[in-house]
C-alpha cells in the first residue's frame, strides 16, 4: 500500500516528549502517532456508535419542543386540586407552621 507523509508542528517539549513515550513503546515516531490516532479514532467511532440512539431521541425531542407553543394553553390560575398539591408539597419543604404561605412573602 502506497504511503502518504503528513507533516505536523510541534513545540520543541511536546515533541519531545512524544519521542520519549514513542521510545518507551519500542516504535519510531511515525508508528506511535499512527498507532495514537488510530486507537483515538477507534474510540471516537465507539462512542459515537453508542450515543447514535440518543443522539436520534434528543434530536426528536428538540423538534417536538420547537412545535410547541410559546405561551401556555391555559390561565395562569391554578385549579382548587393544583392549590392542594403546591399547599402540600410546601408543608413537606416547610413544615406545617408555613401552611398557606408563599415562599418569600411574609406570613
């Protein structure tokens, strides 16, 4: 198979440093980094396989959230039954002594 050269720049530490772990492996610089960016893209592809489900979901949910209304569909009143729910979950949060107050008004 016929090579390609591809040429990169490095700061005189960093390629140092790669030549010093290329050494540490027992390969020339050229077969570390090969070796790097194929286990990097390999990895990269994995992960990208694997969230390809969820990235379909948020896609579909995103497109669902832009359909909907920008203002709600109904008054900002809320139904006798929605009161008890807030009044109870406020006693669960506050305690009893706080019944019938709303958090950050004065008793």
């Amino acid at each position: 198979m016929p090579r390609t050269r591809i040429s990169i720049s490095l700061d005189e530490q960093q390629a140092a440093r790669i030549k010093r772990h290329a050494e540490r492996a027992g390969m020339d610089v050229s077969a570390y980094l090969t070796h790097a960016a194929t286990r990097q893209m390999a990895e990269t592809e994995a992960i990208e396989e694997q969230f390809s489900q969820v990235d379909v979901l948020i896609a579909a949910a995103e497109a669902e959230a832009e359909a909907l209304p920008t203002e709600p569909a109904t008054s900002d009143e809320l139904t006798e039954g929605e009161r008890r729910e807030v009044d109870e979950a406020l006693r669960l949060v506050y305690g009893e002594e706080h019944c019938g107050e709303q958090p950050g008004r004065a008793g």
